[in-house]
C-alpha cells in the first residue's frame, strides 16, 4: 500500500509542565474489560481544562513526554492516511494543526469516536468512527496531545527527537488495552 | 445485453467510420484483435501482455516537438486520477476517481458525452480506501463496460448506452475490502483484484462471466490449498512443489484470515499459455514481530491457470515483509534473448526495488538486479532460492517493535509502486516510473478490529542520502538487469509510462507536466504543464487519420497524502542539501483529461 510519512527531523523546543491529560472520557469497549489507555494524573474530564489546553510537556532540550510521543506514532500510522504527515492535511482531509485551533477536546473526542459525513455535489468528505478501534481509542490521549503540541506550534514535523522512556507501567496497560 | 451483439455493431451504429471485425465465441477472441489495432486503446496496459506500447509513430522523435493541445475533458471530481481512457472505435471511456464516474465520449462528434454513469456507492467506503479514492480504470468487451467500483461492485454496463446490465459484489467494504483496480477479460471472464492490504483483509482474485456475473473462480492469497487454488505436488515455486497448504503453514496460528495479500494491482495474460499473472502485496499488519513466518503467499508472482484458477508456479519475493514492500506491479511478458536463447520472459519492477526477470513458462527466476542503485535492505537475490540477501541494519524485524529503524531504502511506497511501465520492441528497453525515496520505520504492537486500520507503524520518508530528487525515470534491459539511462524527477514518477514506435516515450510528473523524451537516448523532446499534477497513464490512439495522446491529470493518492504535504527542515544526518518544496507548490487538485495532437 502506499502510506507516507514524510517527515523532517525540526523540533521547536519550549517547555510546558503541564499534567497529562485524563483518559476518563474514553469509551472504548474491550474485550478484557481494560479501559485505562494512558497514565492518568486526573480523573474526570470536567476538571482538566487547563490540562486540555496543554496536554503535553515539552522540556528545554526537547524530550517530550511519552504521550507526545506516542501520539505521534499512532497519529502516523492510523491517521496520516488521510490528514497527512505530522498533522499537516491531504487533498482531501483537514490539517488537524488547523483543526485544533478551533475543537474542543470534547468535539475532537466525538468525531474521532462517531466519525463525520460531509459529502454532497462538491465535496466527499467521510471521517469514519474509531470508536471500536483499539489502536485508535487506546491512544486517543496521546494522539489529542501530540496534536495540540502541534497545533499550538511548540512540536516541529517529523519524529520527536528525544521522549521520555515508556515506563512498564504504561506498556502494561498499552497492552491490557489492546488486549493482551 | 443481447448476447449476441457483436462491438463493431454499436460503433458503426454511431459512427459508421470503423473498420469491421467479426463477433467471436469469446470475449477474448475480439480483444485479442482489437489490441493488435494501434488505432485503438482497448485495455489499461494498451494489450494482453501489459507493454503499454503502441505502433503508431505518426508523432515521433523528430516532431514531438511540435505538439500541441487539440482538446481537454474535465471530469469534475477532485480526487486522484490513476489508469487512463480507452478508446474502442470511435469511443472514449474515461473513468474518475469515487464516485466512480464514468463517461462515453464520441470523438467523431469532438467528444460529446453519449452516456454517463455515476453509481450511488454508500461514503462509508470512502475512508477504508487507504490513499485517496482513486481508480484505475475501466475493462471492454463484447459491447460491454465493466467498472470496479469503490464499494468493489463490479458492474457491466453496456458501452452504448451505459445501462446497467449486471452488478455483482466482490467484496465487503465494511470489513476494508474495496476496489480500486482495473477489471481484466480473459475468455469469457472478468477479472478483478482486491484492496484492503492495511485492513486486515484477505486478498483474492475473482473471475466472473461477462455475461451473467456469475463466479468462476476466486484464487485467495493465502489459506488453505483449496482456497489458494494450489496442488501441493503440481504447483511449483523456483521448480519444487509448495507442498501441502503452504498458505496456512507458513503463518503464526490463524493469522492467515487477516493475512492481507490484496490484488490492487495489473494483471497480464499469456494467451498461448493460458495463464495470467499478477502480484499480491503485504501481509498484514506493518508490524512483522507481531506475524512471525514467511507469510505465503503474500508478496508473490502468480501464474494462473486462466480456466480453472489452478496456480501453475509462485514465487514470493519478499518473505515476511517487513517494509510493505507490496508484490502487486505490473508483470511484463515480452520474448527476449538470454544468453542468446529467445526466451518467454515475465518482468516485473517491484516495491523491494529489485526489477526481476522470470521464464513466465516455469518460473524459472533469470534476473534479479537493483533498479535504483539506492536500495540497501538487500544486496542481492540468489536466483537458485530466490531469497534476498538481507541486511540486518535495516531489519525492522531486528530492530524489533518500539526501535525506530533508520535510513531504509526504498521507503514503504517501494522504489516503483503501481504506475506501469513501457516497453519498446523497438529498442529492446522497459521505461520505468520510479520512486527514490528511503524511510525510518518503527513497528509498535496493535489489535485487529475489523473494518478498521489494521498498520502498526510509524514511518518517516525521505530522498536518499546526497539526493535531492525524489524520482527518476529510467530506461532499464531486463535481460541483464542494468539502467540503461536515467533521468532525474523532483518528485516520484507516478504516471504511468507509454512506448511508441515514434522512438518517443511519453510520461507525466507529479508537478503536473506530460514529458516526450527519446527512447533511445532520454533527450526530452517535449513538455507541457497540465492543469494538476499527473498521478494516471499516457494513452494513444488514432482517429480520424490523426494520432492522440491523452492523459489524466488530477494529483492525490499516495502523492495527495504525503507529497503535498512536502518536505521541510533540512534533514539533518541524512545529507540531503537545501529544502524540498511542497508539491502544493506546484499544483492543485481537480480531474482533467489533456488530449494532445500534431498541428494541422
């Protein structure tokens, strides 16, 4: 098949210390009953918008948390055949750099799960639900903050050069999520 | 349609200009004459054994230069325009990407649309299709027109009037499966290929009856002998037998069911063998650590018996893939000599960026060199195994999951992806489109859901180090497997080649311009800028006494996703110099046909 990524290696640094951003209003349904993507250092999402707002940290020598990270491995891979490389759109899907300018993160949460139909005369335009997909819904958090990192221009294109170690915490629930 | 309604009857009942040719027994029977016409452009690959050549040379070498635009066709979709029109008699059928338009122009009347069909497909099946919506074309014969559509309904609409005259589904757009290939006719069947390799689908190739729709055969990629349509003594691969299911003992429990394999690509037929040939592409998922096995057969040269199904020989390229180096471009019959015998020679570009030449008789494999010298992930491919010499550093099976492995060549898009290749008597040469592009690539565990993406990597493209130029297209001899000249293309060559004896070869680029160079040398002769970048195939044809050449602009699939997104940043470490310019740049989207001519 033929998917690109093609990507540069610039990397903005700034730093944000901000918390992650909860995982609570993930609504997947897995077969092992695990519902818990990401680390989580809140629990609702009504109490997280400043968290939202910021869903990432980026320190001064450009390591970004592992959720940037590995939003953008998910994002490239599940996301990128339509909305482009690093967030940056197609000819036929949205910049979501743009995008999530503008949506909340409830708004990104909802069509990402429900997906979206806008096709008449002129345009085609068919955003399919990921509600069901575990390599989507499992990262949905990561991908949301790699976006905004994006989004708020701090992350350059391309691989974050340097991220903060997966912990075995979170490959265990990565694996709980993806079930097994 | 009336059974016996033979082709010349509806083009002489518009036109009355055409030459005649006897209805025949076999759908077969008439196309076999029909693409040794020139005048006429009567399946994607221009004939049977897939050469894209043709033997007008009314425009040639001297007086290309002179070229001119006589008329353009919009199709008003803006997706990407892949495959190119075929034009039967005094008809032209251009096909668009989703919705799956398709028009019947009549050139005898400055191409007025006698009929067009657009079916109602549900937009579901719009974001399953992995890059863009695109198509590759529609099939002729026996007055009938046969489209796949995106929703892999294949539907026979009858070439005159364009009513619908059978539809029959290939497969399921809710579980990944769609189309996006152009149907073949072989006999009294339609042939048509899968897509869905990213979906976790198992891909097949299905022949129906031109009449009825009804199924002949359906050859899977892989699973049992009797869904592979395999004898375990009689099939053979490199001369051995396969042995006893060999597309289910090759993979980890029952992986097999989400095995990929998908037949996206061309197929070529063999007449006097009978036997067609085509490509299956990558095993699903992108992660290889999660598919353990070779994973037959994926990533492999089918030779079919075109009755039955029944696989005469295989040969799997790329055993467990570990790039997606999809198996599915164009196979190239030609008879050429080998070491001064005159052989029936298979040639085929792949993804892995090796260009193989096989005896399409046996299977015998004769040639397996680089076709673009940037390829690292192999040495080279021992012709008695058929293995390729790998090399561990660009191993993302060695690197393991969550290892970032770097600096690939080719990346995921292969040193050549689908646009089809030419090849000139003539000249004894193949004309090639292709990619030069290499990759990181990173493999990471993921769950099967299915009709979802079922990928597994991360990936990041681009040029080989101390290049700038993200294409080249290459004049290559199959019989010793070197590059005989190469010209340079700021992006991928996505278009596919056409080979005239004019000793002119024509092709387009992704910023949008229809090249004319030398099939001798590569001077180019000839360049116009068409209204959007050229991701389809150059055409000929003759009417009226005056020879065409037609081709469709319109830029996306794979180019829509990544290539105009562009390269930026200066690509630290890996050498490249200076910036590479969005293909946004260049172009902008929306399905034009540009049909060229001589001036009076």
């Amino acid at each position: 098949m033929r998917l690109n990524g093609i990507g540069s290696r610039i990397l903005t640094t700034a730093a944000f210390a901000v918390a992650l951003l909860t995982a609570g209003a993930v609504a997947h349904a897995q077969d092992t009953g695990q519902a818990q993507p990401t680390q989580q250092q809140n629990s609702t999402t009504t109490a997280a918008t400043s968290d939202q707002d910021k869903p990432y940290t980026i320190a001064p020598d450009g390591t970004v948390s592992w959720p940037v990270f590995s939003g953008f491995r998910r994002f490239n891979s599940e996301c990128i055949v339509c909305h482009g490389p690093d967030g940056v759109g197609s000819t036929f899907a949205p910049a979501l750099i743009d995008s999530l300018k503008v949506l909340t993160y409830e708004q990104f949460l909802d069509t990402v799960t429900n997906g979206k139909t806008e096709v008449n005369t002129a345009v085609q335009k068919k955003m399919p639900a990921f509600g069901t997909n575990p390599n989507v819904m499992c990262f949905i958090d990561d991908i949301y903050a790699y976006l905004k990192a994006r989004s708020d221009g701090v992350l350059g294109r391309g691989r974050p050069q340097k991220h903060d170690p997966k912990t075995a915490d979170v490959g265990q629930a990565e694996d709980a999520c993806l079930g097994g | 349609m009336a059974k016996l309604m033979p082709a010349s009857g509806f083009i002489l009942g518009l036109a009355g200009a055409v030459s005649l040719w006897s209805a025949s027994a076999l759908a077969n029977d008439e196309l076999l004459k029909l693409q040794q016409d020139p005048k006429q452009w009567v399946m994607p690959l221009g004939n049977y054994a897939g050469n894209r050549y043709s033997k007008l040379d009314q425009i040639n070498s001297k007086n290309v230069k002179n070229l001119q635009v006589a008329w353009t066709f919009s199709t008003g979709v803006l997706r990407g325009h892949e495959g190119g029109p075929l034009v039967i008699g005094n008809m032209m059928y251009v096909h668009a990407p989703f919705p799956n338009t398709v028009f019947a122009l009549d050139l005898s009347k400055g191409g007025q649309i006698v009929w067009k069909y657009e079916p109602k497909q549900d937009p579901n099946v719009i974001p399953v299709m992995c890059c863009d919506t695109v198509n590759r074309g529609v099939a002729y014969a026996d007055g009938l027109i046969f489209l796949h559509q995106a929703d892999t309904n294949l539907v026979a609409l009858d070439a005159m009037t364009g009513k619908e005259v059978w539809k029959v589904a290939d497969g399921d757009p809710s579980k990944g499966e769609t189309g996006t290939s152009a149907p073949m006719i072989i006999k009294n069947m339609v042939l048509v290929g899968t897509s869905g390799g990213e979906f976790g689908v198992r891909g097949h190739v299905t022949a129906y009856d031109v009449k009825s729709g009804k199924q002949v055969w359906r050859g899977y990629s892989m699973g049992p002998d009797s869904d592979t349509l395999m004898d375990p003594e009689k099939t053979t691969a490199l001369g051995q037998p396969v042995g006893k299911d060999s597309g289910t003992a090759t993979w980890k429990g029952d992986q097999w069911k989400i095995g990929g394999g998908t037949t996206w690509g061309w197929m070529s037929y063999d007449p006097d063998l009978n036997l067609v040939y085509y490509g299956s592409g990558n095993p699903s998922t992108w992660n290889p650590v999660q598919r353990p096995g070779d994973n037959k057969w994926s990533m492999t040269i089918w030779a079919r018996d075109a009755d039955t199904g029944m696989t005469k020989w295989v040969y799997q390229m790329t055993p467990h893939d570990e790039w997606d180096y999809d198996g599915v471009n164009e196979m190239q019959l030609v008879d050429q000599k080998i070491d001064g015998k005159e052989r029936k020679l298979l040639v085929h570009f792949d993804r892995n960026g090796f260009g193989y030449t096989l005896d399409r008789v046996t299977g015998e494999l004769l040639v397996a060199e680089k076709f673009d010298p940037a390829v690292n992930w192999a040495t080279k491919v021992d012709l008695k195994t058929g293995l390729p010499d790998r090399v561990k550093q660009f191993s993302t099976e060695a690197g393991g999951q969550d290892t970032n492995t770097q600096g690939i060549c080719p990346a995921a898009l292969g040193s050549k992806d689908e646009q089809p290749s030419a090849y000139s008597p003539k000249t004894g040469l193949f004309y090639v489109p292709t990619n030069h592009v290499c990759m990181d690539y990173e493999p990471y565990k993921i769950a099967y859901t299915a009709g979802q993406p079922y990928v597994g990597a991360t990936l990041s493209m681009y040029p080989p180090k101390g290049d700038s130029n993200l294409g080249n297209f290459i004049a290559w001899d199959a019989t010793t497997g070197k590059i005989k000249w190469s010209i340079p293309e700021t992006f991928s060559v996505w278009s596919g080649a056409l080979a005239t004896a004019g000793n002119v070869v024509f092709y387009g680029t992704l910023e949008g311009y229809l090249k004319a160079v030398d099939a001798e040398t590569g001077k180019e002769l000839y360049r116009f800028k068409t209204p959007s970048g050229i991701i389809g195939n150059v055409n000929t044809y003759e009417y009226d006494g005056k020879q065409y050449i037609a081709v469709l602009s319109g830029v996306g699939g794979w180019a829509g996703i990544g290539m105009a997104a562009g390269l930026t940043g200066d690509q630290e470490g890996l050498g490249a110099v200076g910036a590479y310019k969005a293909l946004s740049q260049y172009t902008a989207l929306g399905g034009t046909m540009t049909v060229f001519a001589l001036p009076e």
